[in-house]
C-alpha cells in the first residue's frame, strides 16, 4: 500500500455492525440526537437496505453512514444522516468516502434526490447544494440555511419541487436489517456538519 491508498475501506453495512454503529453514533452526536426534527423522519423506519455503509480499517469500524425513506411532496426519496466518523480519524476522507459510496448506489435506485440537515461547507464537497426557503417542510423546527438537496436524476432537480418532508409508513420493501431509534441505531445529534 502506498501513501496514496488509504487503509480503510468502505463496505456496506450488515446487522453486525449494529452494536459498532451504535456506539459511534451515541459518542458523535450524544443524548440530543433524539430531540432533533430529522430523527421523527427516522422513528420507527429502517434504513433503505444497501444504502448504508461502514468504513472499516483492520477491523475497527471508523465511520458509518446511513440513509432513509422519505416522503417528499407525496414521493419517496431519501435523507442522509447520520453521517459519523471516529472523533480520532477524521480528515482522512472518510465521511466523504462513505456518502460518495451511499450516493452512487443511491443513483441505481428510484429516488429522484437525497435530502439532509446539514452544514452546506461539507455537504457542498459531495454535491449538496441549500435548497431555496420553504421548498420543502421538515416536521418540527429545522434552521432554513441548513436543509440540502442533492438529485441524483437529471432533469428531475430535487429543488424543483415542493412539499412537506414525512415519515413513510414503517418498515416495509427498502427496509434494512437496523432499526435506528428502535432496538439498535440511534441518530441525530449536535447541529456541526451532519444531519441534524
Ligand atoms: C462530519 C464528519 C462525518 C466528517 O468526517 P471526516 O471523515 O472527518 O470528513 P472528511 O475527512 O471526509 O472531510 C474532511 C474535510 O471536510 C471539512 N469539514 C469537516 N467538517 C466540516 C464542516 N462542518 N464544514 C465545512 N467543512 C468541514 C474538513 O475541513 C476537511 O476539509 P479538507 O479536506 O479541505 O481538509 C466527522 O467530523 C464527524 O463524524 N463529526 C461528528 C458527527 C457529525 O457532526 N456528523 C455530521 C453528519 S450527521
């Protein structure tokens, strides 16, 4: 391996990982995750299975990211977050290594675009851009300045379109192996670069 070849990889995520991920998540955004507008988005649902992936280096698990079902104006499309790396092992690429992996897969699927809460700065980096002011309507209270959109299907620019930001229904035919907010995963966190 050469200078140039980082020692992690990025592979997606499975239900072993859950406790890893868990634990990651808990110390990156701590106990006000829960109270965050995106969690009630992710309460109850499961990530799109496929979606969501772990970078890991000689067995550590170093970062994870996941993504979930949305509903857009009435559309299914997806919200990334939450996006965590270990506190020790950030500024080697990883989160952008880890979205990058969830946006091309995303990119094989239906959804038009990918929604998150989020500092634009980082976010931009992947090809998050801030979505005009009342474009779309997360439940509960969200600072305007940080809802990104990115599409994944040109001609179908997510910022195109209106509407209110709501659960799906629950578990259903994208669900993943973790329940975050449920038994295992748990999201949300402080307002810094990620997914509120
Ligand atoms: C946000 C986080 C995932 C970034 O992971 P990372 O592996 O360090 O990110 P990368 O190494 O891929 O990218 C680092 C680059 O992003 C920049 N960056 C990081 N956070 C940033 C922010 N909030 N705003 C602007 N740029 C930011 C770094 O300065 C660095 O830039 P450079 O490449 O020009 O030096 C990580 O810091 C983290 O886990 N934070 C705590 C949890 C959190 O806030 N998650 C956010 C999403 S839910």
């Amino acid at each position: 391996m050469n200078a140039l070849t980082p020692a992690w990889q990025i592979r997606v995520e499975s239900p072993d990982d859950d406790a890893r991920i868990e634990a990651l998540n808990a110390e990156s955004f701590g106990p006000g995750r829960f109270a965050k507008s995106a969690y009630r988005l992710r309460e109850g649902v499961r990530p799109v299975a496929g979606l969501s992936f772990v970078a890991v280096e000689n067995g550590i698990l170093r970062g994870s990211v996941r993504f979930w079902p949305i509903r857009v104006g009435g559309h299914e499309e997806l919200l990334l977050g939450p996006l965590a790396v270990e506190s020790n092992q950030r500024g080697r690429g990883i989160g952008i290594g880890l979205m990058q992996a969830g946006i091309a897969a995303a990119q094989k699927g239906p959804w038009r675009g990918i929604l998150l809460v989020g500092d634009e700065p980082y976010y931009a980096k992947v090809g998050f851009a801030r979505l005009p002011p009342g474009r779309v309507k997360f439940p509960g209270p969200v600072d305007q300045d940080r809802i990104l959109g990115l599409s994944l299907k040109a001609g179908e620019l997510l910022t195109a379109r209106a509407g209110e930001v709501s659960r799906t229904g629950g578990p259903g035919p994208h669900s993943g192996p973790v329940a975050e907010g449920g038994r295992v995963a748990q999201p949300v966190g402080r307002s810094a670069p990620g997914t509120d």
